[in-house]
C-alpha cells in the first residue's frame, strides 16, 4: 500500500498556524495566540481550575480542537510531530491564569515532558507564592509497548488522553478545587489503555514522498502515532472478527507480565468506556463497522461495556489505522476516598462539550446486540406456479453450464473491471458485477436457477440483481431480466420449450422496456451499446447466429473506449481524461464478459 503523500495546503511552514486560524474561525469561543501558537478560551471563566494541554501538531483535533467550553482552557501547539518550546508553554499559562489553579495534561513523551516541565518549573520558581498551583498529569496509555522495553521512557500518550482532558475538563466546569481536578485526572491516566493498528505509516507536509512500510497484505499492530513502528505485523490482513479479539486481548490481559497494565479481573465483573478512533484515514463506513466489532470483542470477554464513544480524536494525519482504547472503571471493592465514584466518571463523560473536537454520544449503556432493532426480514413473494408459463431450455445442463461460465468470467474479471471504473467511473462496477454473479452462480449451484425452469430462472436473476448488486447497474439489468421474464411469457405460442426465435423475440421485447426507464441509446458509452448491439443482431436472423450477434456486441463494447460519453457513470468525468486513458465503458466491457461467457 503506497503513502499518500499529497495534501491541501499553502505551505508546509504555515500549515500549522493556517489551520489554527481556520480553528478560531469555526468556533469564536477562541483567541489565538499566534505568534506562540497557543489556542485558548476568550473569555475564561477565572473563578475555576484551568486546563492546558498540547504538544505536536498532526494529531488533530487533539489538541486545539478540544479547547472550549467543557474540557479544555488553552492548547500549545508545536509544528508537526515536535513539542512546542517552553516559551510558548509559558505564554500558555499566563493567558489561563485564574483563582484555583492550572492542570497541565501531557503525553507521554520526552519532548512534551521536558517542554511542559521545565514552563512548570520557570513559571514556579518566577512566582513562588503560586508554585502549588501548578499540577503536571502525564498520560501514558499504550499497551504495546512492553514493561522491559518500556521500563525507562514508560507507555506512549495515545487517544486514551482524550478521555483524561473530558472528565478533568467537565469537573473543572463545575467549580471543583485544583486537587480534586488533578486526582480525576492523575486516577483516570491511571485506568486506560489504548492498543492502535495501521494499513500504513503517514506522511509529513514537506517531506520527500516516503516508500511503503507495509506491504499490500500486511497490517501493523501497536503503531505509534509519530511514524513509530508497531510491535508486530499482521499477514494477510485479517477480517476485523479475528483482528478485534487480538486488540481486546492486549488491553485485558493480566497473565502476560510485559503487559499487564491494567487491572481487570477477568470474572464477567469489568465494567468499561469504550473509545474507538480514527487514526485520520479510516471511512466512517469502516470505523462504524470497527466499533461493531469491537463491541462484540470486549462482550466475548464478559466485560462490560458503559459507554461507547467513536470518531477522530487524535490522529496521525492521514495515518490509515484506527486505535481502541477502554477506561476501566472502578469496582465495587475498590471503593474509597482516592478513588472516584463510577457513576461520576460517566456523569462527567456524558456532559455536553461546547467544543469541535469532541463527538456525539449517547450517554447511556449501549443495547444489547440481539435488542437491536432491525425490521422483519422480507420476504420473498412466493409466485404461484400455475401463474408462470414454464419453459424449458433446449438443452438444460448445457444452459446452466453456459450461465456458470459467464458467473465465473464475471468473477475473473472483476479486478480489470474496477480498473476501467477507476478511471471511467466510481469504481464500484467490478465489485457490484462480482456480486451479482456470486449470487446467481450460487442460485445454480442450489437449483434456484436451472434451464428446466427458465422463466422462473430469469426472475430469480432479476432478484438477484436487485438485491445484491444494487446502485444503477443492478437497477439496469433487474428491469432487463424481469423484462425478459415478461417477455418470454408473452411470446411462447404454446410452446414448452425455448426456441432462438423465441429467445430474440423476448429480448427485443426486453430492451423495449429497458429504453422506457433510460435515455441511453447506442452509441452512449453504456453497457447499452453492446447490448443493443447483440439484441439487433440477433433479431435480424431470428437468434439464429449468437456468436456472431455476439462477437459485433464485444466490437461494440470495445468501441466505448473511443466514444464520448453522454449517459451513464462516465458522463461525470473529464472528457479529455477519458480521450487519453481510451478505456471502454466498465458496464458496456461486463455485457461483454457476460456474453461470450455463455457462448463459452
């Protein structure tokens, strides 16, 4: 898998500063500090415990995008992957000065720590009245990262920090004391852990264009979020129900002595938040899928889950990869004065942030995952058999054997198909085409579709194409095929078996109805190019001569490469790009796999 290295910017030495000015312009809650990079509330409410974090920039929208209303007072942001100086650090902490105190929350890394630390300590030693009412909380949530290896710099901050800034951030808003602000803060630092896997390393703006670090079918488990490698690769990429339990076993485990980090119990007696996040280049489709999965992972080990929050917390740029982190939450034997209540830990949790930086949630347990609702599944409307004229084929196995073929080249060609998609369309036509065939060829192999039955085998692959193939090629050829079906019915004369003549008859009746629901017309660039082509050839002898109605249908596919398009996928896309790729249309290339599949 390549890096993708291009991105959207001025210019890598003002992205940083570009990007916090866009920050202030989305939320006006916000002043910035621009010359020392500090994002910070306007105007603070003095009377309370101020929040300050920060560190490098890339990781957005920690750190800046969780300043505000309910979390934090001020952000320091250093350029990409460095720590800020403790100059700006300082000036940080002059902007948030206030009546109880300042928590400062850092990961943990040597930069950060050493920045953070020694602004601490210039600010204490300046006001020595005030030393006290400096706090310092350094999170360090990794647990890939063994003990031995881990033994001098400790467990690398990762998104597990997010859920230290909110609970400390919501009970600071309520007016608590500067110590009860930093126990919360220094107690849930204490309980979380956060295990991460990527696809691939990012890239940094304004650095050569890196070479892979993965290979096509490898994964990486355990990377940091600064370009750090992770603890092991992963070969092929495996499906998310294998790779989740892995992920849920690095954050539960307490037999494992190099990574025994938190302290579950493992008795069905774990109660957690769940944390799922976006590294930076993950879909939503796939991080709702992960979160689905991790869900299932963390119940498989009886642990329960309180909460379930997802979305981009803290990246790594473009970083395609996601991280799960759980906050153990405290059991009942555990009670006691340095050790907060559960029910407050999610009450802070829950509470509305007036921030862009934190994610909806819904603020209860999430349902079991057999009460989720789903509709009554559909059925299929039975059609009663007296209601269909049956027809046989002349030759049956011979006709379930030319539809496995054309399944099985449709198969085979998907991944050139995607190709030409790629370029002439959406991409999806290979896949959508792969389904629809996989399921006929399943309707065979199950006797659902047999040239014993060929009207009701048509409409089974109208069905078919419907329900799994979806999207406007699905539409397109489960209007054909129920077309077909009509067709077949209204012109068999008494017949029971099918006949060439027949065939063309019903298929020109098909394309008929087709043309009622599009305005592509030969030449169109469409998939209806050869198949009008081969319906018109095959009607001018009466469906006498199919391989050669065939073979002008692959001339008239090939063709599209050199037709401009005026329907269809390929009508969206540049002109002159499609001029110099000269790819023929992906829907027009699968009629064409489809038909000399059956030909065989």
């Amino acid at each position: 898998m390549s890096i993708q290295s291009k991105h959207f910017l001025n210019d890598p030495e003002t992205l940083v500063v570009d990007s916090l000015q866009g920050l202030c312009t989305l939320n006006p809650q916000l002043a910035l500090d621009k010359e020392n990079k500090v994002v910070y509330i306007a105007s603070q409410d003095r009377s309370k415990v101020a929040l300050i974090c920060g560190g490098g920039s890339g990781h957005e929208p920690a750190h800046a995008g969780f300043v505000g209303d309910g979390i934090l007072s001020a952000a320091v942001c250093g350029s990409i992957f460095a720590s800020p100086n403790s100059s700006q650090v300082r000036r940080g902490i002059d902007l948030v000065e206030n009546e109880k105190g300042t928590v400062i929350i850092v990961k943990n890394y040597t930069g950060d720590i050493l920045n953070f630390g020694l602004a601490k300590e210039q600010y204490a030693a300046q006001h020595p009245d005030k030393a006290d009412r400096v706090k310092f909380v350094i999170v360090g949530d990794d647990v890939a990262v063994g003990k031995t290896q881990g033994k001098i710099v400790g467990r690398r901050g990762l998104a597990g920090t997010v859920l230290v800034y909110k609970i400390a951030g919501a009970l600071a808003k309520r007016g608590a004391s500067l110590d009860e602000v930093y126990n919360i803060a220094q107690w849930v630092a204490s309980r979380v852990g956060t295990i991460g896997v990527g696809l691939e390393h990012c890239h940094v703006p304004g650095t050569a264009a890196g070479e892979s670090h993965l290979g096509p079918a490898e994964i990486e488990i355990g990377m940091g979020i600064h370009n750090e490698p992770g603890h092991r690769r992963l070969s092929p990429v495996p499906p998310l129900k294998d790779l989740l339990p892995q992920l849920v076993d690095f954050l539960t485990v307490t037999t494992d002595s190099e990574r025994s980090f938190l302290p579950f119990k493992n008795d069905g007696s774990d109660r957690v938040v769940l944390l799922v996040n976006n590294l930076g280049g993950v879909s939503e489709l796939e991080l709702a899928g992960i979160v689905g999965e991790a869900r299932r992972a963390l119940e498989a080990k009886n642990v329960k889950i309180e909460r379930v929050i997802a979305g981009t917390f803290m990246t790594s740029l473009n970083m395609p990869g996601f991280s799960i982190t759980t906050l153990l939450l405290p059991a009942a034997s555990e009670a006691g004065q340095s050790v907060p209540d559960s029910s407050l830990i999610l009450s802070l949790l829950d509470e509305p942030a007036n921030t862009p930086g934190w994610k909806w949630s819904s603020g209860t347990v999430p349902p079991a995952a057999d009460q989720i609702a789903s509709g009554a599944k559909r059925q299929a409307s039975a059609v009663p058999q007296e209601d269909l004229v049956s027809l046989r084929a002349e030759d049956a196995q011979a006709f379930n054997a030319a539809v496995e073929r054309a399944c099985n080249a449709l198969i085979a060609a998907e991944p050139e198909i995607t190709r030409m998609d790629n370029i002439a369309g959406d991409g999806d036509c290979g896949l959508t085409l792969k389904a629809g065939a996989s399921a006929v060829l399943k309707g065979v192999q199950e006797g659902r579709i047999s040239g014993t039955d060929v009207v009701r085998s048509v409409i089974a692959i109208a069905q078919v194409a419907e329900e799994q193939m979806g999207g406007t090629s699905g539409a397109l050829y489960s209007i054909f095929f129920s077309a077909l079906a009509q067709g077949l019915q209204a012109h068999h004369a008494g017949s029971q078996t099918l006949t060439p003549a027949l065939w063309s008859a019903a298929l020109s009746s098909a394309l008929s109805k087709l043309y009622t629901y599009t305005r592509a017309r030969p030449p169109s660039r469409t998939l209806v190019d050869p198949l009008a082509t081969f319906i018109e050839a095959l009607a001018a002898v009466q469906g006498a001569e199919v391989a050669a109605a065939a073979a002008k249908a692959g001339e008239a596919a090939l063709k599209t490469r050199d037709l401009e398009a005026k329907a269809g996928r390929s009508a969206y896309v540049e002109g002159d790009r499609l001029k110099q790729e000269r790819v023929p249309d992906p829907g027009a290339w699968g009629v064409k796999v489809i038909l000399e599949g059956l030909l065989g």
